[in-house]
C-alpha cells in the first residue's frame, strides 16, 4: 500500500515507479483507493480506475483538486531514478508529482479551511471518450460538485489559465492498387502524401493573445499508415494529424480551419475536445490565485479544465511539474519544486 | 475433392473459390493432394502446404511444371464470377488459371513424352524465407530435379525470358517526442518522411535491354507506419520500399542504388531476390519455345524462376493469366486463353 505518511518527493518516486499507462492503470488505482481510504476523515468512491475522495465538513466552500493517474507509453524511463534535485522517469512531470501532492494534501489536513473533493482518474491521455472524467460526469455527476478546481497537471508552479483544445482528423489520399512489378498500372497513394506532408512542413502556427495570455497553436501529424503487402501499389494511406488551438476557436471554427489547410483532400475527425478561455476573473479563481502568488499565464497543453468548464465549474492548471517536458523520453520533476506545490496548497487549505 | 476430369474453364473457378491467401493455403494443398493422389501414374509427396507429383516413366528428359497456390489478399474480389469470356476474382490471373492448366496435365497425361514433376507451392507472394519453394530446394532438393521448368506465372500465354529482381527496404527517419500540444520542442519524424516521398515521386525508372529482352523497373514506396500516440510528436517513421530491378544488376548492386537514391536516410534491407538473365538459349527451352511458340519477351515479374536458375534447371515463365492484371482488384483470366494454353501444354508433352 502507498505510504502517505512519507515525504512528498519519496511518494512521487514510489507513485512514478507503479507502471500506469493509459488503459492500464488498475494497480495504482487500486493503491490510491486503498490509502485513501485508510482515513478516517475521507468518503471513497470508485468508478472503473477513478477513484474520488471528499471530505464533509459542511464548509461554505467546495474546492475540487484533481490529477489523472496515467501516462503516455514507458520510453525505457522506468523505474525513476534521482540525479540531484531532479526525479527522472515516465509520468514524473505529467503527472505524478502533482498526484503526490494532492495525495500529501488529503492525508496531512483531516479539517480543511474548505470542504474538498480530490479525484484522481484514468485515461486522461488518449481519446477523449475513454477519460474517467468524462465517464464521471456522465455517471456521477455530483461527485464532481464544487465552487472551484485546480488541475495539478504541469505548470512549472505557475497557475495557467484556460486551455488550447484538440482535435484529431485523418487525411485520406486513395490509389489504385497494381503488382509492384509493374507499378505504371497503378496510382501509389503512399507517394500521394507528400504534398499533405509539405502542407504540415508549411505550416505556420498562430499565437494570438485571448483575455490577456498567449497561447500558441500547432498543427503536427502524429499517426500515418500505408501498405497491402509488400509487393502491391498501395490504394490507401492516411496521415492522422492533431490540431492545437487556441480559445479564441470554438471546435467547429478549428475543424473548418483544418479542413481548409488540406483542401482537396477528404478529411475525417475522429476525436475533439473545446479549448476553455482563461477563468481568472471568477472570485474563487482570484482567491487561489492570491493565495499561492506568481503571474498567471495561458496553458497550451489541453487539459481537463474545459471539462469542468463545461459542468460549470470554474477551474485551473497548476502543478509542480514542468510541461514542457511532458511525454519526453528524458521526462524529469523538481523535487524542490513538489515541495514548494505542497506548502503553497497547504497553506491555502489552512490559513 | 477437386474434380480433375471437368473442362479447364470451370476447373478454374473452382480453385480460385478455394480462398487461399498466403499462408492459409492448406484448404487448397489439401484438395490438390487428394486429388493427384488419387492418379495411378503419379509419386505425391507433400512439404508443408506444398505438393509435389511425379511421373516415372524412365524417360530420357524430365521437365518441371510449377505454380502457386497462394493468392495476394482478397479485396471484395471473391467469389468467381464469368462475364463473358471473363473469369474475375482473386488469383484468377495469378495464378490459379495457371494451376488449372497444370493439374489438368497431369490428370489427362499419364503417359507424357518426357517425365514429369509438377509443383503446387505456397507462399510465394510474400518474403521470400517462408516460400514454399525454398523449403523444398532446402529439404528435398531431388524433388526438383529436372532439366527444364515450366512456371506457370501469368504471361498473357507468351513465353517471358527471366526475371526482374526485387527487394525491400526500410529507409528510416528519426526525430524527437515532445507533447504535440507544445510541438516545437520536438521534431516531427511522420514530416521528415517528405523528402523520401519526394524522391520516390522524382524517380525515373530504367528501361535496359538484356539478352536482347527490354525490362522495365520501378521503385515504389509499399508500406509507411509512424506515430505513437494521439498527442505525442513522433520520433520514428519508417517508409518500406520495393525495388525491382532487371537482370543487368546484381542484388548487390541493386542495394546499392536503393541507398544513392536515399542517400542521407538510414536504410536496411530486409528480403531481397536475384534476377534471373533470360535463358532461352538452353536447347531444352528453345525446343518448348518452338512447340508453344510465339515471340518471347521480358519477365517483369519477379517469378520463381531465380529459384530454378539457382538450383541449375533452366526455366521460363508462361501461363495464360496476363501480368498487367495481378494483384489488382478487378483481376481476370481470359477463359479462352486458358483452354489455348492447356493445349499449347497438351501438344508439347504428347507430340
């Protein structure tokens, strides 16, 4: 069982070192749900590899922190490992070392200055349709109820604002298939990418500035397949390409957009998710971010703030990881930093 | 059990409504085994999905008849169907029209001028390691003794004079995984592939003349495969490419212009097989030339003849399939060019 009771930094390391790529996270659910439910103060609940701990305190106030339990595929960067100040490993910065604290946070502070919800879920890194948090809010929406969130995905220490959204889209290009021997009689769709590949080579990203903060799109091919056998002239491959925008688009604005960049050739959208414009103006956002200080800025990641935007709750990113590393074979966390993101939320809870 | 006595038109049809896509031959093996076995005047052996059946009449030459069972995958293009003098469907044309042809031969012959060998095989449309006649010239070499080869490959009933090369290659390009929602700090492997693309659609195929045969190259992308995740930046995209090249080159030689043409790109090889020069010269293929006649040409194809050539047995390609239609979809056989050809066969083992 995870210990709660030892120091935040050891905790993200033993957390890093339970293998939990999206799909597979049983395990560390399954170590979560058993400690928290441990304490006395915490109501436990469980929806597949979601686990939700609240306290019920009858506080005027319900803050929601939350954190996802998976990570992108192992890149050989397990087990972690310390050098100096440094936790290497997969899912050290997104997003463990936020799980951490908030695991940290719901053990030390039995009577919180608000009543608090913390959900840790699954399958936050793939398709939108398979994320615990969507299935939550469609089947227990009122275990997510609360004034305000925080996401301790990585943000540095910072708090970021809103979120660019995502969608996913394949460009088809069709052949003719033909014996490889005698490829003159057949049209090669493979050789038909290029130009849908000098499109995204092209490409120049936008960074507009939407309620004060800078966001930064782009738009990256990340899956493409082609190929019968290997002696036929190929008559299908697609290009699956992820567009990153920013809230300044809605998802259909963003969808007409990529249909425009690859005009001419047919284009399906497999998966989207909104961007959310920046929360910052709400009262409870401002008394978070009064509490744990710094200049807010504009998230680029998507993160799950747009789906508690849509339930309506007002929500931000905030973690001690740094996001720029993120799904990097040489993934890494400050432990200084984990120590900063706890005493800061601690004394938000307490003070 | 195939019916060897009925006409080799519908024969055709038969065998071609036995789904035998490489490696799932054994339906088909099975019932050309019963078949042959059931024939007095013929020795069956059996390797695998392979069939050999032999005649041993003590005559002063021995000629080989072969084909393969195996067909491309099956594409909407199954079962049969005749429209007119058409026969459509999967391996009509390569080579189950050939195959008819083989088995009726040794059904109808049982006392043929020169002993015969007939060869049904498996798995020639794929790598060449698990072809069925490489198991057999490695396990049973006196199997194939002989001193000429028929290969029953699809020539449009014209005698095709050696054959191309083939080869395939990955050429691979790597970059660096970063969260596609911060982009710029990867680099795009799937984007990299553009200019592999762009040489392949820039590359001008040679046309040389050997032994007196024009041969036609081509160099074709078959399979590309690349991507990680929905959100990751991919760091490794591999383009697997398909010489073929005429009977001028070596197979070394052969690699080597895969790698000018990629110069730059790390490239591997992964299958390759020689060409074969046309030899028509042999006295035992110019008395078959004369008994089927016609104007011989170049085999494009890589056929199995390479294989017979490397074993010593001097071999042609004809069979009344045409090339230009294999492994296309709307592949046929002209019925009545399978009834010439079955006569072609018949007068020159009879006469």
């Amino acid at each position: 069982m995870l210990d709660l009771t030892q120091d935040v930094r050891t905790l993200t390391a033993a957390i890093v070192d339970v293998e939990s790529v999206s799909g597979a996270e049983r395990v560390l659910a399954d170590e979560v749900e058993r400690a928290l439910g441990a304490l006395p103060h915490l109501t436990v609940d469980r929806s597949g590899e979601t686990v939700v701990a609240r306290t019920a305190l009858g506080r005027a106030e319900r803050v929601l922190i939350a954190g996802h339990l998976d990570t992108v595929p192992v890149h050989a960067n397990l087990p972690s490992r310390v050098e100096g100040d440094l936790l290497y490993g997969c899912g050290t910065s997104d997003m463990k070392a936020g799980v951490a604290v908030a695991l940290k946070l719901a053990a030390m502070v039995p009577e919180p200055n608000r009543d608090v919800t913390f959900v840790f879920y699954d399958c936050e890194e793939i398709e939108a349709e398979r994320n615990g948090l969507t299935r939550v809010a469609r089947d227990h929406a009122g275990w997510l109820a609360a004034d305000f969130a925080v996401l301790m995905e990585p943000t540095d220490g910072v708090i970021e604002g809103g979120c660019q959204g995502t969608l996913r889209a394949d460009v088809l290009v069709t052949g003719k298939r033909a014996h490889s021997a005698r490829s003159w009689f057949g049209v090669n769709a493979i050789h038909g990418i290029e130009p849908v590949l000098a499109r995204l080579n092209a490409y120049q990203a936008r960074q507009p500035v939407v309620d004060g903060l800078r966001y930064h799109e782009g738009l990256n091919a990340v899956g493409v397949r082609g190929g019968v056998a290997g002696n036929v002239i190929p008559d299908s491959c697609v290009v699956t390409v992820n567009y990153r925008f920013a809230p300044d688009l809605g998802l259909t604005e963003a969808r007409e957009h990529v249909r425009e960049v690859f005009d001419g050739f047919e284009v399906s959208f497999t998966d989207g998710a909104p961007a959310a414009r920046p929360g910052l103006t709400h009262p409870v956002a401002a008394a978070f971010t009064a509490a744990v200080g710094g200049e807010p800025r504009a998230k680029l990641g998507w993160t799950d703030v747009a789906r508690f935007a849509a339930l309506g709750v007002p929500a931000v990113n905030y973690g001690p990881g740094d996001p720029n590393l993120a799904h990097q074979q040489g993934e890494y966390v400050s432990l200084s930093k984990i120590v900063e993101s706890e005493r800061a939320m601690l004394d938000w809870l307490t003070k």
